[in-house]
C-alpha cells in the first residue's frame, strides 16, 4: 500500500487528516485494547482488503518518530475505520474504543464553541475498574434492548416451584409431551407449538474459561406460557 507523506506526533492523542478531520492513531488503538502495536498494524493489514473493496480506499499509513528519534509507521484511522477495525476485538475494547471517541467528539464540540480558549482534554476513563464499569454499562443497556419482550416471563424454574419440582424436571416433563425439544444446546418449542405466544428469549452474558464473554439465549416462558404448563400439569 502506499504510504502517506506524512509525520504525526507520538504524543499527540488527537490527529487530523489533511481535511481537519478527527483521526486516531494505531498506536492509541494499541493502547486503548491492551494489544502490541505489531499486532494492531497486522490486524488492519489482514482487514485492508475487504475495506478497500466496498469503500475504494486504502487507510491511511504514516510515520512517526519513535523514542529514539527514528521513523515507523502507523495507521491514522476515521472513526468508522477504528469501529470497523474493532469488530476483531473482545468486548471491553470495543467498549473502551467507543468510549474514546465519545471523548474526542466532546473536546471537538467544546474547542468549536470556545475557539479562542485552549481546551483542555478531559480524560473519563481513569482507570480499568472504570472502564470495565463503563463497558458493562454498554452491555447491559444492550442486554435491556435485546429482552424487552422476555423481561415479565418466567423461568422454568420459577414455574417449577409451584409443583416442588426444579426447571430440569419441568423441562424432561414437556420433553415427555413434546412440547420441547433439546436443539443446539438449548430448549426450543416444537413446531406444534411454535407462534403460539408461549414463549420468548432471554439474553445473556457468559464467559468462557479463556475469560472471552459471549451472548447466549434461552427459553423463558410468557404469562400465556405459564398458564398453559400450569393447565397441562393441573
């Protein structure tokens, strides 16, 4: 690819383009995701091609001046390009990446309406309990989002105990009667009664043992649900 004519600051957390416009360096995208420079540079790499083929350009690659005063290169990324670069990355650096440019939109706005005074960078993310809170609070917003529609059902747990039963008697009890099945790790309806407004999903966050976090769903029962298993075993 060919590299831009262009030497930035090291230091400088904010970086423009030719146009003005706002741009963060690899190097800061390293920093924010807890990854070595090297790997950053090699993720972009592997992530170039598929970019240029539906935008028509490359990233931009510049240089900057290490501490010892010699030339490297590094990519000087849009907002969209950091966002579509971070599609690789686990949750919290997403989330801190996001959170990053929030604070860059916030001191552009404050330098445009105070042009004449020099604004001080306000940095929000003091340390790694406060980002972590501040990614959780990401997740569980979209956590809410994705379960409006579970979040009066019940559990068959919950159902359960009405019976002295635990969720896994209940569920080989509907097993039985074919109202569930065991599909891809999880309790689905069968076709019988599917669309029938007994069910929804929950969503969920688990961690697996590498500590990755992941969205998993499951079976919740609607009040007409539980009414319905309550009817059958009644």
């Amino acid at each position: 690819m060919k590299q831009t004519a262009m030497t930035i600051s090291i230091n400088s957390s904010v970086n423009s383009n030719q146009n003005g416009e706002q741009r963060m360096t690899s190097l800061e995208i390293a920093q924010l995701s807890g990854k070595q420079h090297k790997d950053v540079l090699k993720a972009i790499r592997n992530m170039e091609s598929a970019w240029e083929k539906v935008n028509g350009r490359n990233f931009a690659l510049v240089d900057y001046k290490d501490q010892k005063g010699e030339l490297r290169p590094c990519y000087l990324l849009s907002k969209t390009e950091c966002l579509y670069i971070a599609t690789k990355f686990n949750d919290e650096a997403r989330a801190k990446l996001v959170l990053r440019w929030e604070e860059l939109e916030r001191l552009r706005i404050a330098e445009m309406e105070h042009p004449k005074q020099k604004v001080k960078e306000i940095r929000l993310l003091t340390c790694d309990e406060e980002i972590l809170d501040e990614a959780d609070d990401i997740l569980g917003d979209e956590l809410a989002k994705l379960n409006r529609y579970s979040r009066f059902c019940h559990t068959a747990s919950e159902i359960a105990k009405v019976f002295g039963m635990d969720g896994a008697d209940l569920n080989s009890f509907l097993a039985d009667k074919n109202i569930i099945r065991w599909a891809r790790g999880q309790w689905r309806l069968t076709q019988k009664y599917k669309n029938q407004g007994l069910t929804e999903d929950r969503y969920k966050y688990v961690h697996s043992l590498n500590g990755q976090r992941k969205l998993v769903s499951y079976l919740v029962w609607t009040e007409k649900g539980r009414q319905f298993v309550l009817d059958l075993i009644q």
